[in-house]
C-alpha cells in the first residue's frame, strides 16, 4: 500500500458481525491490529459505521427489522441492505454500536474521520410502520384530503381520497403525484437517518474528526463535513451555492452479465439485443432509474429477476446467474464469475465528486482531509494544493 502512494484507507462498514459478535458484546482488538499497522506505515484511517449489515443474532432475536420491499418477496437474512432503517429496534442497536465505536477510537489519532453507514438509501420499503409515517407526512403537508385530491387530480378516475384513514397503500397507485410524493418520503427518511447518525458521532468523536458519507445527490447535505457522491451523465456546473466541489474522476456504465452468458464475450453489445434479459436492479437509486431509462429508449421495459439496494449487490446476483445489470467500469466484480461488455450507443458515465461546505475547505483540518481524499481519487501527491470550484 506504501509503494502505491496510499495514504487514507476507510474500514469497517460491513462488519457489524465482528464489532459485536453477540448482543452487548463488543470486541476491538481485531480493528485496533489493522489500525496500529496502518498508523506504523503512515497510513490514516476513515472508519465506517457498519449498520448496513445486520448481524446473524438480530435477525435471530429481531426478524421485524427486516424490510418489507414494495415489490417482490420479503429478504430473508444474507443481503446487505435489508433491514427498515426507521425501525426503532434496530435503531436501538445501531445507536449502541455506534456510540461504543466512535467513543473507543475517539483519541486514537490515526483515525481522522468518520463515514456513516454505506451507500445508504430507502431499500424500498414498504413496512406498515413506513406507509403509517407517510400518511402523518401527507397530514403535515396538504392539511386536509381536499387538498391532497387537488393537488394530485384524484378525481380523474375517481380516486379521491374521503378521509386519511382511507388512504390506499402505494403497491398499484397508479397516480403521478402519489408516486412523486412517495418518492420524497422516502428520501426524507434516509435524510432523517444519516442525520440521525451523524448528530450521533459528533456527540463523541474527537472535535477533529470529520464525518462523510457516500450517497447520492437525492439527499441533503447539511449535516455531513465532506460528501464523496457518483454524478451520471456529463460534468454539471458546482451543486449548488455554498457548496466547494472537486471532481475524482470518471468512469463509463458497462453491461454486466453472467460468465456463462451468451453475450459473455462478445466485447459490446446494443441495448435493443437485451429486451427478453431478466434484470437486477435498484430502482431507488439514481443508477437504477438511469438503468431504466436507458431500456425504456431502446423500447422496452426491464423485466425484473430482482430488486436490490445498491448497485455491489445487483453484480453479485449477476455472478449467480438471476439476471443482468449495467454498472459503472469500477465498480468490482469477480471476473470469474461477471464479464462486463462495452453498450453501444451509450456515452454515459460516472462522475465521483467530492463536496464540502464553502470556506470550510480552508480550515488545516479540512484541508489536510480533501488533500488526502484527491490523492486516492487521482492519484498524485497529497501535498499538492487544489482550490476546487
């Protein structure tokens, strides 16, 4: 790692399981080996807070933390990304692991910063306990049912709703402003989260430890030190004013199938040769509904093998064989097991931007985090200035 000019790495984020091997039971040491080797080569350390995988014991002792998704099957235990992050359960023990975490490497001096949770989105939740907050954010939001059928023109086909408790679930809404609505909530609910977390950390981190995420641009950024986000499409103006931005580089979507697949070596391949394919997909994330559009202008609509929470877990999927996916060319897959294809046609790519708060970047310690963070993402000497844009 030294020889190849590494000088950040961040850990953790999947590894509840080793943190906290039973209820209550915390164990360090096999972090802090990683952690004090890191430090002798020189090495600085983000570590992630791992509550995007729940442990076998909370599934066991808790299966009701699990998501309800709104299409397809109930999970089962052995996916990322399957639990309902409203979940007071749940939240309960993430809440006590993160507190132990941040407390024990508070005064450790190689760990600089904090990423909450990983790559967190809604995982299309559809739990009673959802669909009953979305009703309370509707009551907030029009005040009355009168309003809310105006708003959204429920008397087109006759579906004007008499009284909030007669509100009709989500599954087969076929009303544009419901689905807008829904689509809002759910953001809100992984913006209430990661703030949730955030606000967490801060209350036991070192003062000089940063927090960072890795989500997309849906969520807000109010709460968080610096953002590392994937942008899809060309480069974009700076988000925003308030906002400083630097961009880590860039890479192209690629079709991902099966080893065994017919397509497996052809090298490229156009979206129209991929109507009659079952796809997996995250269709609550802004690369899912890219993915979609992309189908929909070759004149099809995906057929889903799956749905999924990110964009990992669609390519491991693909490497059991449920279907095809398109991901960004960096994105990992065994090679053995997914060949990638270049899409015809297709000049989408994937734009890692890092996002900090305007005049904050002049700050020693924000300034040695984004110095570190651009040596990774482009591969040059951490000491080179940058001013960003």
């Amino acid at each position: 790692m030294k020889e190849a000019g590494i000088n950040v790495v961040r850990m953790g984020e999947s590894t509840w399981s080793l943190w906290e091997p039973e209820d209550g039971h915390f164990e360090y040491a096999w972090m802090d080996r990683v952690v004090d080797a890191m430090g002798k080569a020189g090495i600085k350390v983000i570590l992630g807070t791992p509550t995007y995988s729940i442990p076998t014991w909370m599934y066991h002792e808790h299966p009701e933390v699990l998501v309800e998704p709104l299409t397809g099957p109930k999970p089962s235990y052995g996916m990322r990304q399957n639990m309902d992050i409203t979940n007071p359960t749940f939240r309960f023990y993430a809440q006590r692991l993160i507190r132990n975490l941040v407390e024990h490497y508070r005064n450790n001096p190689i760990v600089i910063g904090w990423q909450i949770d990983n790559e967190t989105g809604a995982y299309n939740a559809n739990n009673p306990e959802v669909f009953t907050g979305f009703v309370d954010h509707l009551k907030q939001k029009f005040g009355t049912t009168d309003n809310l059928n105006k708003a959204w023109f429920l008397n087109y086909w006759g579906e004007d709703v008499n009284g909030w408790e007669n509100m009709p679930p989500r599954q087969n809404a076929t009303s544009t402003g419901y689905k807008l609505e829904w689509s809002r909530w759910q953001q809100m609910r992984v913006t209430d989260y990661l703030t949730w977390q955030a606000a967490i950390v801060r209350e036991y981190r070192r003062p000089d430890q940063f927090v960072t995420q890795d989500f997309s641009d849906a969520v807000h950024r109010d709460e968080l030190d610096l953002v590392i986000l994937s942008r899809y499409g060309h480069a974009r103006a700076p988000s925003g004013q308030g906002l400083r931005e630097w961009d880590l580089g860039q890479d192209p979507l690629t079709l991902c199938v099966p080893r065994d697949h017919p397509l497996a070596d052809a090298g490229v391949c156009a979206m129209a040769r991929l109507a009659d394919e079952l796809w997996v997909l995250s269709p609550d994330t802004t690369l899912g509904r890219l993915v979609t559009s992309m189908c929909v202008t070759a004149v099809f609509q995906p057929r889903l093998a799956a749905t999924v929470g990110d964009v990992g877990t669609a390519i491991g999927l693909v490497g059991i064989g449920w279907g095809i996916t398109i991901a960004p060319e960096l994105t990992p897959a065994d090679p053995a097991e997914v060949s990638r294809l270049r899409i015809t046609g297709v000049d989408v790519v994937r734009h890692s931007v890092l996002l900090v708060r305007d005049g904050e970047h002049l700050s020693p310690r924000m300034a040695a985090a984004i110095s570190a963070v651009r040596a990774v993402g482009l591969g040059r000497p951490a000491d080179q200035p940058a001013s960003g844009r």
